[in-house]
C-alpha cells in the first residue's frame, strides 16, 4: 500500500500553478507508463495502418523502370582546353549537373515524343492509376471546376475554323506529352562517379524501355550535334581573327624597333642597358669605399679613445695588431716596460720604496711609458690621414653616381615605354600562335566531331515490377500507423485530468494520501455510485441487498484491502486529533457519485467493530443515499432532531452486530434552507450532545460542488477525509475547491482514491511504485466482501 508517513503534521500549503507545469527534462519514467497504457491506442491504429497499406497494394496498379547509364568521358573531347582557375571537383559537379539539366529539358524530350510518337499513344497519355490518384485527381477537377469552368479549354480554339481547331489540339497534346515525358522522365548521377542514370516508370515493361532506349540514343546525338555545331562555330569565328591578329602583332614589333632606335637604348650582350651597368659597377665601388671609411675611422677612433685617455693608461689600453706601423716599436717598448715593472716589484719588495735601486727603475718605467705614449700619439695622427683620404675617396665616388644615375633614369624612363611595347608585341605574337593552332583543331574536328558521351549500360526490359514495393509499402503503412497511434495515445493522456496515483494526491493538491479503495463486485465502477441514487432508492443494477452489503464491506471482510486502507485513513487521524477525547470526522467529495457514502459507512463501521464508540450521521439532506443504501426506512432523522431540539437518543438506530449508532436523514420533499439546518445552533448543541458519548462521529456530508452544506457544518468537524474517485475526478476541480475554501482545507486530514481499478492501476504507477506489486500483497488480504453480498441476497 501507499500510505502516507507518520507521524501526520498539518496539511501542507497548496502548491503554486506552476508547479503543475512539467518538469525541465524528459521524464523516461513516464513516458514508458504512457506508452503502457496506450499501447493498445497504438497496436489499432498500426493494424489500421497495414490495413491501409494493403488496400493500397491491391488498387495500385504495378510500374516497370527500365535504366540505361551513359558516362560522360572528358578525354574524348580535347576542343577546349581547361582554362578555368577552378578546382577539377568543382568543374566535375558542375558540368555533370548541366548535363542532368540538359536531360530533363523540354528539346530532348521532344524529341523523344516525335521519335516514339508518344502523343498518339494512349498506354503513355492516360495510363491507369491508382484509388489514390483517382481520388486526387476527382479533387482537383472539383476545384478546378468551382475556379473556372473552361480551364481546360485551348484559348481561342472558338473562332478558328476545324482544320486550325484539329492543329490546336495535336500541338496542344505534343505539348502536353513533352511536358508530361519531360516531368516523369528520372536523371540522376551514380555517387561520385561520372555516371549518370537515365530512367523511365511506366505500367507497360515494353513502354518504359523503348522510352529509355530513345532517350540514351536523343542524348547521344544531341552531345555530337552540340560538338559539331560548337566546332563550326569556332571555326568561322577563329579564322576571321586571325587576319586581324596577325596585322596587330605586325605593328607591335615594328614599333619596338623604332622606339629602340629613336631613344639609342643599346644593350649589352645579357640584355642589360650600358648606362645600368655603368650605374652597378659604381654603386659596387662606392660599397668597398664605404667599408675602407668605416675600418679607418673605427681605428682612428680607437688610437684617438687610447691617447685621450693619457699616458698613464697608454699601456694597458695600446693593443696593437702586427700588421699596423711602428708595432716592433711598440712591442719592444712594451716588453721593456713590463721587465723594468716587475725588477720594480722585486727591489720594492725586498729593499722597500726608498731604495736608491728602486728609485732608478721607477724613473726608468716613466720614460718607457712616455715613449710608448709618444709612439701612440704618431700612430693616432697617421690613422687620422688615412681616414680623410677614404672619406674624400668615398665623396668622389658619390659625386660620379649622382650624375650616372640621371642618365640611368632618363634612360630607364624610356626603357619601360619600350618594355610595354615589347610585352604588346609578345602577347599579339603568342595570341596569334594560340588563335592558329585552335583554328587547326577546329578545322579537323569539323570533318569529324567527337561526342564525350557514351552509353556504357543498355535499357533492358524489367522482369518485376519496380513499384509499388510491398515490404516498403507495408513498413511505411506501420509507421505512420504507430506515429497516428501515438498522436491519439498522446492526446488522451494530455486529456488525462483526474486521479490516478497517491503521487497525483500528493503533487497535485499537497494532502496526504490515505490509500486505495479497490472497486467493489468485480470492477464496475459504474454501477458502485451508491451517493447518486435516485430519490426513491430503485436502481435497476442494484438490489437492496448488494447496497447493504456494500455498506458494510469492513465488517464482512475486515482482511480486505478496501478495510487496510480505512485502518490507515483512522490511524491518521488518531494521530492529529490525540488529544481530543471525542472526534467529529467529515466525509465529503468534491462531485456526487464518488463514492462518499460507502467510505463513511465503512469507517463507521470499522471503528465500531473495533469496540469504538461510533455514531455514523447521514449529513446529505438533500440527496441521502447513506440512508437508502443501508436500508433505513425511519420516521424521524437528523432534520427533526435540529429543528425539535431532541438528542441523539430519539432519532438514532443502531446496528445490533457492531453497535454502530447510526442517525438517518429523511427526506421530506423539497427543503432548499439545508446549509442552515447543517450551520445552526441546534446542530452544535445536537453535536456536542453526542460528543458526551461517542469516541468517533461519523458525518455524510454533501458534495462540496453542488451544495454550500458541508462548508455550513465545516465548524463543527474537526477533520475532514477527502473521497476521489479514481479516473474520474478532476484534479483541478480539488485543487480549486481546495484553494477557494481554505478553513475546509486546512482541515483536510487526507485524501483517498475510490473505486479503483487494480488491474489499470499498475499502468500508472512509476517503476519503483507501489502500485505495480498489488500483486504481491494479495496474500495479505482476503476479499470476501462480494460473496457475503450475494449470499445475503
């Protein structure tokens, strides 16, 4: 069972509308529970599919494809040679979609139709068609017929005279046998290759092959026709410009020569002018001045660095390489020095400063160290020469350049009229030579033009049918059976608006869910709607005795599940209402016919058989079926005890088996004030007269949709237990009830779902759900209910 936790709090606030809205992400759960309980939706609508697609095999009349294949073979025609900067694949799509263009255009179907003289055959101009088409085609003459009454009819066929009439209408069917050959005819290209398939569907097998013969020999002369045609062309065309062609590229050289010598542009051997050279062989002379320039100012600035230093860092600082003058000098000096330098040290070491010794050779180092200072000096002044002999050098050298380069301009200026007459003269030259050889190409291919086209697969007669294809027509039948299927079944369960599962208790309307009341006597929900009776208790469907025995299932099968399910709506409301010594217990609904009654009947019935003391009131004034359905036929009921101020005691019958005190309502023609009996202070007082006596009160209370009773009495109640029918009260008929009456809903203990259908019930239960093992429990509960109620009858 789905039984609420323990212990019960108070009801939780209703939830906002948007919580009824879906969930972000598919729930997989629930589609399978969807897809469960519409499957036989979906297993009709696919037998009525392939039941479709059966009668459609049988009025369809068979087609016959014939197929010829033609390759186009760019290396038969060598006309044109590939010019285009595009890409091979690009050029490939490109030509082999124009030739697919080129079969299904309206001159190679033509013909076609004047070869086979398709006009005057009646197998190709009206050839049998399907229900389908028929069907189709009645249609459009219908529609055809309410937009224009003559839209058949050839313009101006009228007011000609029978001959020009008789030529209208065979022009008209030549042209409406192209037109039809032209859209019916199949062109398509065999992967990547260069193939191309040429086809025809016709319900004569002969038909469709001669028409494919016809077209793969149409297109064949029509690419030869298109070769010769293009040659001939090329031919006339080419011949008249090469006369031209040939003058201009005469006057193009004539005029290099003639610029060449009117502005004296010699060259040399290599083709380059003098004054060029001239210009290069100075700039390469003026490099090597620039790299003398720059050495002998790099040394004369390093002597000048080392001088201006003074002569006390002459020594360290004067590196001089061999091959520069005076370096012997230099070398020995600086040889003389470091011996002098180092007996210094030693004297100074051994004998101190002051030594006579020491004093000499220090005299002796300051004199090789002015002599290694003055040889400097000299070497410094004699780098600084040479430093101004190459700047003057260099000078010169850019003095002659400068004036080389001015003829060089001049020169070149002229040089670039001359280039571009020369570039004329060439390019008229190798346009004239390109232009002659095409014109010999096209001159032989005139006397023998090459198709690139040829047929590598012949139209063959089909030996089956190639439409319609059974398997295929079948499996699409199926398919769009189950797509129909599983529209209807989507849109039922989009229609699905009541109660299914405690879940929809819970999610839908936040109440605590009590359980599940099965239906009682195998399932009829219909005929279980004891709160619906009419006013004078005849129901065809029911006898008396079944009423009674419905009333009274927790007594005759206190192991039964509909029993199981009241104990747990009792242990819920023990647990909230602990610590009240007398309890008033409302039952309502939110429509008539759900069941009300019976559930107030049986849970009176269950606490009494449990040594509670119990008093069941029969609350519906205005409808009281609990009183009919118990079999109840008393004087005096619940209206007289209000009105006459009288107790529990005058008014109440009780059941000699539980001792169940039961308070009927009698029904007394038409009496409209109810809700005021129900809301009045002699129902307080008769109330709280009972509560001095009885653990439980029991009350029957009225459909909250209908009638304002139960709201009347609501002050009185202390809890009250909703009763939905399963699969047929709305959920936000109860969620609105539920929102525009809170002091009821706060009261609400719980809900249960009534008259269910245990066989359907696992269908709505998720996976993991309860409600998928009610199976299992069977077991633990032991349905007698329904034999008692016949043996009673």
């Amino acid at each position: 069972m789905n039984y609420a936790n323990f212990p019960l709090d108070k009801r939780t606030p209703l939830p906002s509308t948007d919580s009824e809205k879906g969930e972000d992400f598919i729930d997989v759960e629930r589609l399978l529970g969807m897809a469960a309980r519409q499957a036989k939706v979906v297993a009709v609508c696919a037998a009525i599919g392939l039941f479709l697609g059966v009668i459609y095999l049988q009025t369809t009349p068979k087609q016959y494809m014939s197929v010829a294949s033609v390759l186009i073979d760019e290396g038969l025609n060598k006309v044109v040679d590939d010019i285009s900067a595009a890409s091979q694949t690009m050029q490939t799509d490109a030509s082999l979609l124009s030739q697919i263009e080129i079969l299904t255009s309206a001159r190679l179907a033509s013909v076609v139709v004047d070869k086979l003289k398709l006009d005057q055959n009646e197998a190709f101009m009206n050839p049998p068609q399907s229900a389908l088409a028929k069907g189709v085609g009645f249609l459009r003459g219908v529609v055809g017929y309410f937009r224009s009454s003559s839209a058949n009819d050839i313009p101006g066929i009228e007011n000609v005279d029978e001959a020009t009439r008789q030529a209208m209408i065979k022009t008209a069917q030549h042209d409406y046998a192209v037109l039809k050959l032209q859209s019916e005819v199949l062109a398509q290209r065999n992967g990547r290759s260069y193939v191309i398939s040429i086809g025809y569907q016709a319900p004569d097998p002969a038909l469709a092959t001669a028409i494919t013969k016809a077209y793969a020999d149409a297109y064949l002369a029509d690419q030869l026709n298109a070769s010769f045609d293009a040659t001939e062309r090329a031919a006339l065309w080419l011949q008249g410009r090469l006369t031209e062609l040939r003058e201009s590229s005469q006057r193009a050289a004539m005029a290099v020569e003639k610029f060449r010598a009117e502005h004296g542009l010699s060259a040399n051997s290599d083709g380059q002018l003098l004054s060029d050279k001239q210009l290069a062989d100075l700039n390469a002379q003026l490099i090597v001045a620039q790299a003398d320039t720059a050495r002998a100012s790099a040394r004369y600035q390093q002597y000048k660095a080392i001088v201006d230093s003074g002569s006390e860092s002459a020594f360290n600082d004067s590196a001089i390489g061999s091959d520069q003058p005076s370096s012997s000098v230099i070398i020995a000096l600086k040889t003389r020095y470091l011996a002098v330098a180092k007996r210094l040290q030693d004297v100074e070491t051994n004998f101190g400063k002051d030594h006579p010794q020491a004093v000499a050779l220090a005299k002796e180092k300051a004199d090789v160290s002015a002599q290694i200072f003055g040889q400097l000096k000299q070497l410094t002044e004699s780098y600084r020469n040479d430093f101004e002999v190459a700047q003057a050098r260099e000078k010169a050298l850019r003095d002659k350049i400068s004036t080389a380069a001015g003829k060089s301009s001049i020169d070149n200026q002229s040089q670039v009229k001359l280039k571009e007459l020369d570039q004329q003269a060439q390019a008229l030259t190798t346009l004239y030579q390109t232009f002659l050889s095409r014109y010999e190409e096209a001159s032989q291919q005139q006397s023998f033009p090459v198709g690139k086209v040829r047929v590598i697969s012949d139209a063959t007669m089909p030996l089956a049918a190639s439409s319609p294809r059974t398997l295929r027509v079948l499996a699409l039948s199926l398919v769009l059976g189950l797509m129909l299927g599983a529209g209807f079944g989507g849109l039922n369960e989009f229609n699905e608006r009541f109660f299914r599962t405690g879940e929809d208790i819970r999610d839908r309307v936040r109440l605590k869910f009590l359980g599940y009341l099965p239906t009682i006597g195998g399932g009829k929900a219909k005929d279980s709607k004891a709160d619906d009776l009419p006013a004078d208790g005849k129901v065809a469907s029911l006898s008396a005795a079944e009423r009674r025995a419905r009333m009274r299932v927790s007594i005759d099968a206190p192991a039964s599940m509909f029993a199981e399910t009241l104990r747990n709506a009792k242990i819920a409301f023990d647990v909230v209402m602990e610590d009240r010594g007398s309890r008033v217990i409302g039952v309502i609904s939110v429509l008539p016919g759900e069941g009300k009654s019976t559930v107030a009947a049986n849970l009176a019935g269950l606490l009494a058989a449990n040594g509670a003391k119990t008093l069941l009131i029969d609350g519906d004034l205005r409808n009281p079926g609990l009183s009919r359905s118990l079999g109840m036929e008393a004087e005096q009921g619940l209206m007289e005890a209000v009105v006459n101020g009288q107790t529990w005691q005058s008014v109440g019958k009780v059941d000699r088996q539980t001792k169940l005190a039961i308070i009927p309502a009698v029904l007394r023609g038409q009496f409209s004030h109810t809700s005021e009996l129900l809301g009045s202070a002699g129902m307080r007082r008769f109330i709280e007269n009972a509560k001095e006596t009885f653990e439980y009160i029991i009350v029957d209370l009225p459909p909250l949709g209908p009638v304002v009773d139960a709201k009347a009495f609501a002050p009185l109640v202390d809890s009250f237990v909703l009763v939905t029918e399963w699969g047929r009260t709305p959920r936000n008929m109860v969620r609105s009830m539920l929102e525009s009456e809170p002091y009821i809903a706060n009261k609400v203990i719980g809900a249960v779902l009534n008259k269910v259908n245990l066989k359907k019930l696992a269908k709505y239960g998720s996976l993991g759900g309860s409600e998928r093992f009610f199976d299992r429990y069977s077991s633990y509960y032991l349905e007698k209910s329904e034999t008692r109620a016949k043996q009673a009858a």
